[in-house]
C-alpha cells in the first residue's frame, strides 16, 4: 500500500470529506485532492519526468493545499518528492539542487488533464528526500521509500489514527518531518487538519477554539509561546503531541492548565528513523523521560565499545521500526544506520521498565574540566524558573577548566544573577551551574524551529 492508493480509496469513499484546511485561504478535500493530484502527476508524465527522478516543492505554509497536491502529484508520476521550505535562500535551493540530481522545482501547482495517471508504483520506490535540520553540521537529504511512509496505516474506518476528534490543529511548516507526518495525517487519520497561514499563539489558540479541536501537535517552542500568552482554556482538545525537541516539565506542567482535558504526550524520532519512535504521556514520577517505543518499534542503548548498555547505564540511542528503513541520499553505507537500526544522534538512558531518558545531543555535552555536563539537564532546571520563558545551555571557553556552560535566556521580566544562581543551586550541582548568563530577545533558530546553538557563542 502507499499513499496514493490510500488518497484514492479516501476519495472514492468519503468524496465530499474535507482532508484539510487553511484557515482564511480554503479547504481541500478528498475528491478534489485525488483528481488534482493526478494533474500534476499526467502534466510532469508529458513533460518528461522519469520514474526516480527528483522533483523540488517550495510553497509557503499559507499554500499547504496547493503543496498537499503538488506533493502526491509527484509521487504518482513516479518521481520524488523533495520538499524545501520556502524561506530557503535561493543559493541554498540550487545547492540542493545539484546534491540530488534535480532539475524541476514546483513553486505553484502546474494544471495538467485528469483521470488516473499511468505509473504503476511500488512500496520499494524512493518517494521522498527530506533534508534534515542541520543542527549539528551540514543537513543530509535522507530518502524514504513508498512502504516506509505508508507503514501502519489503514483503509479500514475504524482504525483510522485520532477517532476521538473532528479537526487536529498543528502548525508545522512545509519541509519538516514534523510537517511531513501532518499531510500523511489529512490522507490517512480520522479527523480533518487544520493549520493558519502565520503561527501566533494567539491565532492559534483562536483557530484551536474555532475548530474546536480534539487533538493539536506542536512543538515546545510554540507550547512556551502559548503559555506565556496568557489564553484561556482549551478544553476541547483530548490529546497534545509535542514534537522535534525534549519537552520541559515545567511547560508540560503549564500545558496542563492551558488545555486541561489533554493527555499531554512528548512524541521522539529523527528524519532518519521516521515512523519509529517512542510515545510518552507526561508524568510527573518520570518528568524527564521520552517514553517507550512504540508501533512494533525497538530502542536499546550502547556502550563506547558497541554492546548493549545496562539499564540507568548512558550511551547512544539507536532506534528500530519494523517499517523499511530510511536511508542518506549519495551515502549507502553511512553508519546511521546498521541492519534497520538508525543512529539518532543522542546520548540516553533506559530504566528498568524500558523508558528512554535523553541526556544530550552527542555533540552538544560539554566537557568542563573532569566533568560532562548534559545541557539537556541545565536546560530543563532554568525552565523550572517562573521567570524563564525559554533557555539553551551551550559551552564557552575557559583557560583552565577548557569549557564551562553558559546559558542564553528569553525571560518574561529581569531577574538577577544572583537569584538566578540561587535558585539554580539547589538543582544542578556545581559544575553544571551556568558561569555565564545573556538574555535575548529570542533564541536563534534554523528553518525547522530548532534552537540553532552553533549560533549561540
């Protein structure tokens, strides 16, 4: 099964269904969907578009419908989706372009005749190359077949992910995985998706009210956002995914009065191990945790020499689904991944009962004198401050320790060092205190939302 054959039986379905809508531009749906997905994917066939050949998408997130047709038109003409988000400078974009062989790019949608087009495909095809965020070096195109975006859905009604609402709202911009799973969700789940063409809390806690939402994805940034701006409650959304990054406690503790009927959920994968990941519905007994695997999945930790790490005991976090497994695009043997098992970049933990706790990125420890320091740690202690609206932990350095940690924080009113320190004190030992503290106006971030902490010295 892919995802065209899923579109095709939604819209022979349910034709007047709505799969998505931008609010204030339009809504597309189901039947609409299909047969205009087949007119991008008739008008490449008669441009001469080959089967396995890349083809660019950049579309703003206002044209999420117009990028939603564009990207399954793609697929059926038998090529591959590449999508780029339309902030990408265009040195960038013809970068990329040479990387992956590409000679098409949609901006907008091109109008080709209707009916079914011809190319038959196969879940072992290449149908997308996302680039990953690139922030712990250059981003990496990585190339998922059609099985593997197509794995765990279903045809069937009732199994339909999501039963419980009518409208999932989210705010993920085109070009992320996050986003990614989003448009999977308008073809395959229950309920229609909504987003708004410019992320504000308030016009998202206002489209989440207007919809009455019953399930919304975000990630912390915009949870941060939301709570800091004061909204009331939202009592009609059931469940709360956050994506992309670690979730505070101390947010996920504000979420909780924000949107007080919610299962608040912190949900962990890569580009690269997409559709594993691991689920965790916030508990105070294991604030720190990322959950367990989930859908059939795996994850198991390492030692320094390869074998498996006993549990409470840190090392690399590798994780495993049951779907074909992703790839680098131009690299085939990269050590990402190994017999289904992808590298996820992390350092963590498992405890006796399988829960997955993330220590740090494995390149953003910092080595200060004998000591490692998890940003991760100081991060989640300096958003316990009433005060901290958002924090990154980074190193910098010094002449005789070689690096302490630092701290750039957003706060909601001035607060001093010295309280600062004294709260902190009683939280992180001392080594991991923050010896040097800068306030900003905001973090630095790269396209996909992720505090960019290269930016940070």
């Amino acid at each position: 099964m892919t995802l065209s054959d899923l579109l095709a039986a939604r819209a022979a379905a349910e034709p007047d269904g709505v799969a998505m809508i931008v609010h204030g531009v339009g809504e597309l749906t189901y039947s609409a969907w299909d047969a205009r997905a087949d007119g991008v994917a008739n008008h490449l066939i008669n441009e001469g578009a080959r089967p396995g050949e890349p083809v660019g998408l950049v579309f703003p997130h206002a044209a999420w419908l117009d990028y939603a047709v564009a990207f399954m038109g793609v697929l059926r003409s038998g090529a591959v989706a590449v999508p780029m988000p339309d902030r990408m400078p265009e040195g960038e974009i013809r970068h990329l372009a040479e990387r992956t062989g590409m000679s098409r790019i949609l901006r907008d949608v091109p109008v080709g005749p209707e009916g079914s087009a011809p190319m038959k495909l196969s879940g072992s095809d290449p149908a997308q190359i996302l680039f990953t965020s690139g922030t712990t070096g250059v981003a990496k195109g990585v190339t998922a077949t059609h099985a593997n975006l197509a794995f765990g859905l279903h045809q069937d009604p009732r199994r339909r992910a999501f039963r419980h609402s009518r409208h999932l709202a989210h705010a993920f911009p085109i070009g992320t995985n996050a986003g990614q799973m989003m448009l999977v969700n308008a073809i395959a789940a229950h309920p229609t998706v909504v987003t708004t063409p410019l992320f504000t809390p308030g016009r998202f806690a206002s489209l989440i009210a207007k919809y009455q939402a019953g399930t919304v994805f975000l990630v912390p940034t915009m949870a941060i956002e939301l709570v800091s701006a004061g909204n009331g409650p939202l009592d009609s959304v059931l469940l709360l995914g956050s994506a992309a990054a670690p979730l505070p406690s101390a947010v996920a503790v504000k979420l909780g009065e924000l949107f007080p009927e919610a299962m608040i959920t912190n949900y962990y994968t890569s580009t690269e191990a997409a559709p594993a990941q691991t689920i965790m519905v916030f508990d105070p007994e294991r604030p720190g945790s990322v959950g367990r695997a989930a859908a059939g999945g795996s994850v198991r930790i390492t030692s320094a020499d390869g074998t498996a790490a006993a549990a409470g005991e840190t090392g690399e976090v590798w994780m495993r689904s049951p779907a074909a497994p992703r790839s680098y695009l131009g690299e085939p043997e990269s050590d990402t991944f190994r017999n289904g098992w992808v590298r996820m970049g992390d350092l963590g933990y498992l405890d006796d009962e399988g829960y997955l706790f993330l220590v740090d990125r494995t390149g953003d420890v910092i080595k200060s004198g004998a000591h490692k320091v998890s940003t991760l740690k100081v991060e989640e202690a300096l958003h316990a401050h009433p005060l901290v609206k958002e924090a990154a932990a980074y190193g910098v350095p010094h002449p005789v320790l070689g690096t302490v940690v630092a701290a750039a924080l957003v706060v909601q009113d001035e607060v001093s060092t010295a309280d600062l320190r004294a709260f902190l004190i009683e939280r992180l030992a001392p080594h991991e205190l923050p010896a040097k503290v800068t306030t900003m106006d905001a973090l630095p971030r790269n396209r996909g939302g992720k505090v960019d902490k290269r930016a940070l010295p």
